[in-house]
C-alpha cells in the first residue's frame, strides 16, 4: 500500500509539473514554428552553408566562391540561350546560393543588401522620370540610348 501511495504521489506531482510547465512548452514550439514560417530562402541558404563549413564542406577563399559565382552564371547564360525554362530557374537557384555563400562569407546580409538595392533602383528610376519630365519628354517615349544617358545621370548623382 506504502508503494502504491509513493508512486502516486510521484505521477501526480510530476503531472502538476508538466502542466506548469506547458505554456513554456507551448510558447518555445511557437517561437520555433514561427521563426522556421518567417525564414526567408536566404536564410535558410546561409543556415545551409553554415552547416556545410562546419563540416569542412567550404570554399577556402573568397576568390573561390567569386569564381563559382561566374561558373553559374554561364550556365544560366546557357540555359537563356537554350530557352529551356525549367534549367534557367535550376541555374538561377544555384547562381542565387552562390551569391548568397559570398553574403555570408562577408558578414552581409543578403536580405538588406537586395532591399537597398531596390531602394537605390527606385530612386534612381523615378530620378530618370522627373529628368525626363523636366525635358518636357515622356518617359516612355524615349529611346533606349535616351534611357542609357539619364540613367548614367542618375548614377553620377550622390545619393
């Protein structure tokens, strides 16, 4: 009987426990689940690579990783020229994860770094519209060697 009662007293304070301890439980599975959810293919390719170095599995010098990087991007100009669809997206994924091994290599964000570039785009894009409106032109209208020169304006100008 003294058994039975010492291992009743047991599960039961183990089960008290456990409840107590089920929203940490909860909350860490969450956090867990919503940062895997909030995970960009850039992150997930650094973790990749990151993963990969530990192992020794890791170009020894950035050059490397810049020739590589060349290596992909002439299959992707293969894979344009062939129009073969299905190999542009292979090529461009691989190109893409190069580009992100040198990323990581540098102690740069992938993420900012496209953000600030769409950002830099944007500026200099709608720089292109107000010259060529101050022009009296339409933008639209303009021919590509037209583009070419505000876009070198655009270039020129500290941003």
């Amino acid at each position: 009987m003294t058994l039975y009662f010492i291992l009743h007293s047991i599960y039961y304070h183990s089960f008290v426990v456990l409840l107590s301890l089920r929203p940490f439980f909860i909350n860490f599975i969450y956090s867990n689940m919503k940062t895997a959810k909030d995970k960009t293919p850039f992150d997930t390719a650094i973790q990749l690579q990151h993963n990969a170095a530990s192992q020794n599995f890791e170009w020894p010098h950035i050059k490397d990783i810049v020739d590589k990087c060349r290596e992909e991007l002439e299959e992707l100009e293969q894979a344009i020229e062939a129009q073969d669809q299905k190999n542009i997206e292979e090529e461009l994924g691989d190109l893409l994860f190069a580009l992100v091994n040198i990323a990581r290599n540098t102690a740069t964000d992938p993420s900012e770094s496209l953000s600030k570039a769409n950002a830099k785009f944007l500026s200099r894009y709608n720089g292109m519209i107000d010259d060529a409106n101050s022009l009296d032109k339409d933008f639209s209208q303009l021919s590509l060697s037209e583009m070419k020169t505000l876009w070198q304006a655009q270039k020129a100008k500290i941003l």
